[in-house]
C-alpha cells in the first residue's frame, strides 16, 4: 500500500512523498521492493521551468527518512523551504530518490547483483518528475549527495555526460584503500561470529546492529556493486580470504575501477566532468572515514586534467553534514 504524506512548510514549500512503480527494479535479485516512494520538495508557486535537483542518502540512509521530524533542528527540507524563503537559494524542485537495497545501498549504479538502480533514477525516475511538472531538463539538473551520496553524483556525473548541468559531492566515498580496508577485519569478525556472510544476513533482521555489524553489511553492499559475481553462492566475490584474512588482490583490484580516483583517468568520464557548468567538492578535516584524503588525492589529478571544479575542506567529521548544503547550492545554483 502506497504512503500517503503531504505537509505545508512555514517558508511555503510543500513536502510530500512521490510513488514510483518502476519496472526496471521488478524482480531484482535481491527481492527489494519495485515501488519506491521518494521525498519532494516543491515551491509553493509551481514547478515549471525550475532546477531539480536530485539529493543522494549515504548508505544505509532511505529517502523518506530525510522528512523525520527532529525535537529542536531542522530536517534537510525544512531547511531548504527556509533558505528559499530568505531568498539565499533561488526556487528549485528537490528530490531524494529512494536507491536503497537489503544491502543498505545501490551506489547509484547498474549491478547483476542488486538492479539497476541506474536506470531506474534516470531513465524512469527523472523523466517521471520532469514530464508531471515540466521542471529540470539537461540545462537545469543538479545532482548532490553525501558520503555514498556524494559518491553516486559523481560517479553518475561521470558515467552520463551531458545529463546533468552540474554535480556536488560531500565526502563522497574516494580513496578505497584508506575508506574500506578499515571495515574487512571487522567484517570478518562477524562473519566468523555467524559462521560465514550468508549466516550473518540470515541473522540480521533479529541482532541488535552497531558499528562491527556496519561494517559487515558495508562490505557485502560494496562487493554487490563493486565485485559481483553470480556464479558464487552470494553472488558476489569478498575482497578478502574468509579463513585467513588475506586481501583477494585481484577482487579489490575490481572495486579500485570504480573508484572516482581511478575513473578520473578514463577520458570518456573526464571529458563528462569537463562539461558540467560547476563542480562541487568537499569534506571534513576530521572525517571518520579518512575520505578527506580521497579527495586530496583527486584534487591534483583534476587540476592536471584541466577539471574545473571548487573544492573546500571544513572542520567536522563525517555526520551532521546538512549545513554544508547552504554552501554547496548556491554555487550550483549559480551556475545554471
């Protein structure tokens, strides 16, 4: 049964849940649903002619949780509907597109492992939006998000030129080695807890989840998208030895393709970036993923590469990330 949600928000803006029954995600390998029901934000005085911007969760993240009322803060649209109302963002279309998988995310991206989820955001998601209230359109896009987020608007930046007029990333998932090799000797721990991945899946929806177990479904989510395999019993291959421990050289060699710092080097995707109108990077100086240090290892590269771009690091971790939005859009903004 489809979720009937609207609310009026003091700036004007009106927040309501959008149904998506897509056909690309029926009968996906994993069994997610194919209806997806997805936040949007829209301005009080219509929706022709205006930008859509696409906000992309970070892992484990949903889109309908955006909208979760906080005590004493605001929520992401709120905050938007008010930075509108204040005139320091121009009127704009914001949806958040529901990608997750059991896994905990798609990464934005097209796998035999989990769907195509790809396909789903810009071949029926986005034409959807764009045909029901004639906004957006190659000139008017903008795709954003943070950690795995930030990660899918890049990556979906590169891998499709000329859909998007310009893309932000805040402390998108770069760097693999320093980001994910943290996660493996824990992963492993919880998998010999469980005795072996598929187990610990089993066992999931009745344990009580913190950070060891993260890490362990982190794992099996970006090998889904990174590494799938569907000849194995899980249909991926694990960037490490199960018994010993030993990194699987070969597998994570696999994940480093789709990794922005490998990419980047692929002048088909780089000619993509060169044709955005603005580019947005960011991330904490303390974040607790060492992502930081990802993008201080793609900034040069697109320096030499002739990417222009604008890249700024701030003090803060990886969480509680939604200010940095007030600094983001209207760069993009500006751009269109």
């Amino acid at each position: 049964m489809d979720c009937r949600y609207e609310r009026d928000l003091p700036g004007g803006s009106r927040l309501s849940l959008y149904t998506h029954h897509s056909q690309v995600l029926r009968g996906n390998p994993l069994g997610d649903p194919h209806v997806r029901q997805c936040p949007l934000l829209m301005p009080k005085d219509g929706a022709s002619d205006l930008p859509l911007v696409l906000i992309l969760v970070g892992f484990t993240g949903t889109g309908p949780r955006v909208m979760n009322v906080a005590m004493w803060s605001e929520n992401l649209p709120e905050r938007l509907d008010r930075l509108t109302a204040e005139g320091k963002l121009p009127p704009a279309v914001y949806l958040w597109p529901s990608c997750e998988t059991r896994y905990g995310g798609s990464q934005y991206m097209n796998s035999p492992a989990t769907g195509a989820y790809e396909d789903h955001l810009l071949q029926e998601l986005v034409p959807s939006i764009e045909g029901q209230h004639g906004c957006g359109g190659a000139d008017g896009r903008i795709v954003i998000g943070k950690s795995s987020g930030g990660y899918g608007a890049l990556t979906l930046a590169m891998r499709n030129p000329g859909f998007f007029a310009a893309a932000g990333s805040h402390a998108g998932d770069m760097g693999f080695e320093y980001g994910y090799f943290r996660d493996f000797p824990a992963a492993l721990n919880v998998y010999r807890q469980h005795g072996g991945p598929q187990a610990f899946l089993e066992a999931l929806p009745n344990l009580n989840i913190g950070t060891p177990e993260i890490h362990a479904i982190d794992v099996l989510a970006m090998a889904s998208c990174y590494s799938p395999n569907l000849e194995s019993d899980m249909g991926v291959d694990l960037p490490f030895d199960l018994e010993t421990g030993e990194p699987d050289q070969e597998v994570f060699a696999r994940w480093l393709q789709h990794d922005p710092l490998h990419m980047v080097f692929d002048p088909e995707k780089a000619d993509a970036l060169r044709g955005l109108k603005a580019l947005y990077l960011d991330a904490g100086e303390r974040d607790e993923f060492a992502l930081q240090w990802g993008l201080r290892r793609l900034l040069p590269r697109l320096r030499d590469l002739e990417i222009a771009h604008h890249a700024e690091f701030f003090d803060g971790g990886h969480f509680n990330m939604d200010f940095r939005y007030e600094v983001s859009l209207p760069r993009l903004f500006s751009a269109l």
